[in-house]
C-alpha cells in the first residue's frame, strides 16, 4: 500500500476547524500560535471564534486553512505517524503550500506569510466585480477548454482547474465567464453555475499576482521536499527546491490540474490518500478520479484516532 498525503484549497475553511485538534494535542496548539506570531496577529481566533465571511476573505482563508492542516499533521506526529508514510504530497492551489511545508521545503513561519502575501495579491490583481469564475459539471476537460475559447473573445476566459473527471472550473473576465455559462449548457452541461469567490484565480488576469509570489518567493529559504511533491501545473513529482519555486509562480496563473494528479499518483501506485486538514473535499474528487483507492480525512482527533487504530 502506497500512501498520499493530499492537502485541501481554498472553499474548505469553515468557523472552529482545528480547534478540537489544538484542544487535544499541545503540538497542534503550537502550529496555531506560531502562525499567529508569523503573521503579527490572533488569526486562530478568527479561525474559532470570528465570522466566516471575515475568515473567507482570500488573505484570512489561505493561511488558516494551511495552519489546520499543519495542526492535524501535528497531532499525527504525536501519535508516532509521521511523513515516512507518505509517497508523495499534493496541494489543491494553495494547498500545495501546505504540502510543501509538511515535506520540510518550506517552515510554517514562512508558509503562512507566503500565503498572506499570495491571498492579498491574488485579490488586488483585479478590481472587485471585474472577474469571475464558474463550474462546470457533465463535460470533460476538453469540451470546457473548448467553450472557454469560443467564449473569450478579447477577453480572458480559461479552463482553470481540472477538478475531477465531470467537474471543471472556469475563470477569467466577468462577461466571458457569463458568455461561457451560457455556452457550456448549450454544449451539454448538466450544470453550469458562478462561484461565490472574490476573483478570478488560476487565469492569466492574475499576473500581477504572479509577479508578486515571484519576489516573495525569491525572498524564502526553501528546501528540497522530504518527498516528492506532485505539482499543480505539470501534474507529476518534483523534489528540486528550485524548479518548485518557479513552478509556484506558475501555478498562480496557471492550471490546477488536479485530475491528473490524482492519475498519476495512482498510476505511481498510490491506492490510498489522506486528506490532511479541513473538510472533505478532495476525497470526493479522488474517489471520482481513481474508483479503486481509498480515501480518509484527517481533520479530528476522532480521525486521528482512526489513522492510529489502522
């Protein structure tokens, strides 16, 4: 049996995730507090105790979810299960941060102020109301890319995450994305819907974003990965410190290309994956990628328990 170990994106956060986690275990306590003092500020208790549109906003959601998923690695490590386990690490967008600093690349420190400097550019990159995004569910990859570029006319409009096989995620100026909706169920989508985000991620809209993670990325230590790190944008393992810094540049305008990870870790083989942090999303996506895996959230003590039960 090979492992994964799969770190959730933006989406996932909710008011109390990792709470219990920091309650029951001293280690995962000590993530939240030394976010708290990397970024200058209590953001755990935003994270427990504040609104969730506060803790939504883009420069709130990317560090607290990466420290929630920090905090339930650390009580794993507790319990004697540590990242020997793991073949490789994977992110969704910014989850890939938080698999980086699992894999010792990056420290939590400057995890969490990477993730406050990416969350701030990626939203200033464009004026509120200018940009959008939407899914699209019921067509594949190619059929979304397609509606994408009939749609964009002078404008930005592209495929921006694969999320799964029945599941893509579009991105790009605000009547593009309105003309794409229109469009993908014409071309046979079961649905087509907008997303409630703040921009529009993973599109070339986002450069100015880019350019920003360039310098700040530029600025940190980063180490080669304990293990493989399977990339966003290539979809497949990377364990050179340098080719992951650009390739992090990339990613911000860059595709998500999830489905494809998850095929090929299971092509590595890869037959389980655990989904370290808040929520359960991305053992959703897996179970539609790759049928004969199995998948398991670690966000609770409850789950921790699990793991340590076998």
């Amino acid at each position: 049996m090979s492992i994964a170990f799969v770190f959730p994106g933006q989406g996932a956060q909710t008011i109390g995730m990792g709470q219990a986690l920091a309650a029951a275990y001293p280690a995962a306590r000590a993530v939240f507090d030394e976010v708290d003092a990397a970024l200058g500020e209590k953001l755990s208790t935003l994270i427990w105790d504040g609104e969730i549109e506060t803790l939504t906003l883009t420069e709130n959601a990317q560090p607290a979810l990466m420290a929630t998923s920090m905090a339930a690695l650390a009580a794993l490590k507790a319990e004697g299960v540590g990242m020997d386990r793991a073949a490789f690490v994977a992110g969704h967008s910014l989850g890939e941060y938080a698999a980086l600093c699992a894999a010792g690349a990056l420290s939590l420190a400057d995890t969490a102020r990477l993730l406050r400097v990416r969350g701030r550019a990626m939203q200033a990159a464009v004026p509120v109301g200018q940009g959008a995004m939407a899914a699209v569910l019921g067509l594949d990859a190619a059929a979304v890319e397609k509606v994408a570029q009939d749609a964009a006319g002078d404008e930005v409009c592209q495929l921006a995450n694969e999320n799964d096989p029945t599941q893509n995620v579009i991105s790009g100026s605000k009547a593009a994305i309105e003309r794409a909706v229109v469009l993908a169920k014409e071309a046979g989508a079961k649905r087509a819907l907008p997303l409630p985000v703040s921009a529009p991620f993973h599109c070339a809209l986002m450069q100015p974003a880019a350019d920003e993670m360039a310098q700040a990325l530029a600025d940190v230590t980063m180490r080669d990965p304990s293990v493989p790190l399977v990339a966003n944008v290539l979809a497949e393992g990377v364990s050179d410190a340098d080719r992951i810094r650009d390739l992090l540049v990339e990613q911000v305008t860059g595709r998500v290309r999830w489905r494809s990870s998850v095929e090929w870790m299971a092509a590595q083989g890869v037959t389980e994956f655990w989904e370290i942090g808040a929520g359960k999303a991305l053992s959703g996506m897996i179970r539609r990628i790759a049928k004969e895996s199995t998948c398991r959230a670690v966000g609770t003590p409850d789950d921790v328990a699990a793991v340590v039960a076998g």
